[in-house]
C-alpha cells in the first residue's frame, strides 16, 4: 500500500501513531508518493472527461496521481465517489470489508 502526495501530512503523523515497540523499526508502513510532473494535466484531463465538478475534484486528483504511479486499487470509505473510473482500471475498496 502507498501513500500519495495529499497524504503527507496525515503520513508524518505515522510514527507517532506507531507503538514504540512497534516491530516495523525503521521502515515506514507505507511508501510515500510524489506527484509526477504531469500531475495537473492527468487531473485536468479526468475532471473534463468525467465532468466532476466540486469536491469531487479532489477525487479526481487521487484518481490522477494513482494512474501515472500505476495504483489500480483506492483504499476508501467513499467508494461510490471512485466508481465513475471503473472504466479505467480504478477499484474503491472498503476498508471495513478488507478487515473482515
């Protein structure tokens, strides 16, 4: 599992949520992300091609940075707000059906 670009904050948070016994040691739990420099026409590209509009333009920017980093699979309380990109390979997964 990975983290995007947007995540970084909530990422830096990590290792303070982390037990201080926790066995991960050093390595981090999930890989961080950066955007790659067509980022914004990827976005652009999605919203206009899918007309999102409003917050689901944030959406459309996870979609955009998950592609060019070949994520197919979008870990997400939200799925019916991913299903428009289903076309594209984009799977939402709950993580509330994972755990069971």
């Amino acid at each position: 599992m990975s983290l995007l670009a947007r995540q970084i904050a909530t990422a830096s948070a990590i290792p303070q949520l982390l037990p201080s016994d926790s066995s991960l040691g050093s390595k981090q739990p999930f890989p961080l992300l950066i955007d790659p420099p067509d980022t914004f026409e990827r976005w652009k590209d999605l919203a206009a091609r899918y007309a999102v509009s409003g917050v689901q333009v944030h959406d459309a920017r996870l979609v955009a940075v998950a592609q060019a980093n070949g994520i197919q699979n979008i870990l997400t309380f939200n799925g019916r707000d991913f299903g428009r990109y289903s076309d594209l390979g984009i799977r939402a997964l709950d993580p509330i059906e994972i755990g069971k």
